[in-house]
C-alpha cells in the first residue's frame, strides 16, 4: 500500500538488517528503522514499534534470522525463540511463525541454516501478502451486496483498532475488503473507532485510509452504539490476534463490546483473519493468555502541540489506579461470519473445518 504515494511494505530485509516502519513515531512522523540483532526485533514487538498479529509473526520469523547472523548457536536460537514468543503473548501468529522457523530449521547444518532460515521468512511474509489479498477479494463480496441493496449508496463500515496494512505485511484483513471494494470503484465510508489507549484506530487506521484516498471518520470508542441504532453502520469488520477452532475471536480491547451493540441492532459483524491466527489447541477462551499492558498507556496521552514537537502528557490523577489489559473475547454467537483467505465461513468448529481440513 502507499505513503504519500510511494509503496511500502511493513517489513523487509535488506543487507543483512531488518526495515521495519516505526508505528509508534505515525502518524506525525515516517521513520524506517533497522533491526540488527534479535534483542532489536524483541524490542520492536515489546514497544509496539510493529504490531498487529500477522506483522509480529513475520518478524518474530526475521527476528531468528538475525539470531543466526549474530551468533551462529543452536542454543543461542533455542534462547531466542523463547524470548520471541514471550515478548508478545496474545497473538499466536508470532509462537506459530516461532515454531514454523524452528521446525524448518531442525537438524540443519550450521552452513546452510541462514540461508533456509532466510527463505523461511521470506516465505512466511509473501504468504501473509497472498492471504490477506485473498481476504479482501473474499470480503468484497459482503461490500458489493451491501452496495446494490443500496443502489450503489455509500457502505458505512465501522471497524476497530488497527487491522489495516499495517498490521500485516500488505493490504491487512478487516481493511482489505475496504481497499478492492474503493478500488473497484464501489462508494465506501469508514468509521474508525480511535482505539483508546494507545489510538490504533485514530493513529494508524485513519492514517492508512487517508493515504489511499478513502473517506473515513474518527470516531471516539463509545460511538459506535448509537451509530448503529441510528442506521449509520452497514457492516462491522475487525480483525483478530487469535481465533479459536470454535470461533471466538480474541482482538483489541473493547471489540466485544462492538459486537454486542452489533448484535442488538441487526448489524452484521465480520471478523478478518488469515488461517495463521487461527488457534487449533485451545477451545476455553479463558486460557488464552490476556495481555496486560504499563498502566501509563492509560494515564498519559502524546500528541503533538502548536509547535510541531510532540509531548506527552498526564491525563489522570497521580493517585489514581488503572487497569490496561489489552484483548477481549467475542463469542462466536455475535460473529456473522470469519472472512479467510480460503473464504467465508461461519464462526464454528465446523465451520473452520470446513475450509481448512
């Protein structure tokens, strides 16, 4: 997708170094930044420099590239896959490209693990790009029946958090659908919710659209209720950092929430995954481990001021408590379908089954 008209991936490896795009620095500033060792790489995940399910995966994934470049150890890659997938553990795309990696790698000699390491990643990254490719030509179909129901009106989406391109490789999963239904000339509207606390939505989502040309509102998270009880919604499409076999769906604090306002208004709700976020092993969403992030992603805000410099400043009182998880759990009975890169099904083992055997 594009940045001021250029095109750009989020990730790529070049000179022996990984490039990634600081998502923490958008939308006020565009800055590539160069991964040299695995601890960088953990410390993009940690920091949220790249985020976004499919995106952790894939550099967790050049993240043991680097490990072998730095020290050519089977025990030092032992010690840095382990470290990948503690740095993050909600997504489960980034243990399955771990263990994907790791796996490819059993049993090969020191010779030649970079260079099958190396195709490994890269392969894992143009897969992504193909999956959500294949996720937006699957939800265009949602869009275009939408679209003639309403003789070609304008389709309000509204959708959460950040699974745009930028938490993918290319074209994202929710906003997939989004970019061909635009390109192919079908009118489309987005409501962005802004994502409190760190405004995925406001910061990256709004951002992405903009660039591509795509007519889209800000709106704060509580909104979305009354948009859809007053008609303003078409359709819901969020992504998702782990889905379970039986279709519920773990993603960006306050998606539940959607999905109930959704539910009570006869608005469908879609969920957007490539099959690598789906969770095979776990069917109780309570065992998913639930991220709970620094409670000064709540209590502080950054923006930037009159002066073009960016601050960061307090916003609750100092002797005030808070509570950062950072994921809930949809139920799969308010999920109107998951939109794959295989195609649409509905949210249920059976349903999963059924387009991946």
């Amino acid at each position: 997708m594009k940045i001021e008209g250029k095109s750009y991936r989020t990730i790529w490896f070049e000179n022996n170094e990984v490039k990634i795009i600081d998502q923490t620095k958008l939308p006020h500033n565009f800055i590539i930044k160069n991964l040299r060792t695995v601890k960088d790489a953990i410390q993009a995940i940690k920091t949220m420099e790249v985020r976004g399910a499919p995106l952790i995966g894939a550099t967790a994934a050049y993240g043991l590239v680097l490990s072998i470049i730095e020290k050519n150890d089977l025990s030092f890659l032992k010690k840095s896959s382990e470290d990948l997938i503690s740095s993050r553990p909600t997504a489960i795309n980034l243990k399955w490209a771990v263990d994907r990696m790791i796996k490819k790698l059993s049993g090969v000699n020191d010779k030649d693990i970079l260079k099958i390491a190396l195709a490994e990643a890269i392969s894992i990254v143009e897969e992504d790009v193909v999956f959500c490719k294949n996720i937006g030509l699957n939800g265009l179909k949602i869009i275009e029946e939408i679209s003639n129901k309403k003789d070609k009106e304008t389709v309000n989406i509204l959708t959460h958090c950040n699974a745009g391109w930028l938490a993918t490789i290319d074209w994202g999963t929710a906003t997939s659908p989004i970019y061909h239904a635009h390109q192919k000339g079908i009118k489309v509207h987005v409501w962005v919710d802004e994502t409190r606390p760190r405004n995925q939505g406001a910061n990256l989502t709004s951002y992405e659209l903009n660039e591509e040309g795509i007519p889209n509102t800000v709106i704060t998270d509580n909104a979305g209720g009354i948009l859809m009880q007053r008609g303003k919604v078409d359709m819901c499409i969020v992504g998702t950092d782990r889905t379970l076999s039986n279709g519920d769906v773990c993603n960006k604090i306050g998606t539940y929430l959607k999905a109930l306002a959704a539910k009570d208004n006869n608005v469908p709700f879609y969920v957007a995954l490539p099959s690598s976020t789906i969770d095979w092993n776990i069917r109780d969403h309570k065992q998913i481990p639930i991220e709970e992030r620094h409670t000064e992603e709540l209590s502080h805000v950054e923006g930037i001021d009159k002066d073009n410099q960016i601050r960061r400043v307090r916003i609750y009182p100092k002797k005030s408590k808070s509570l950062n998880l950072a994921f809930d759990v949809t139920p799969a009975k308010y999920v109107s379908g998951l939109i794959t890169e295989k195609g649409i099904c509905e949210a249920s083992e059976k349903g999963l089954k059924g387009l991946f055997k």
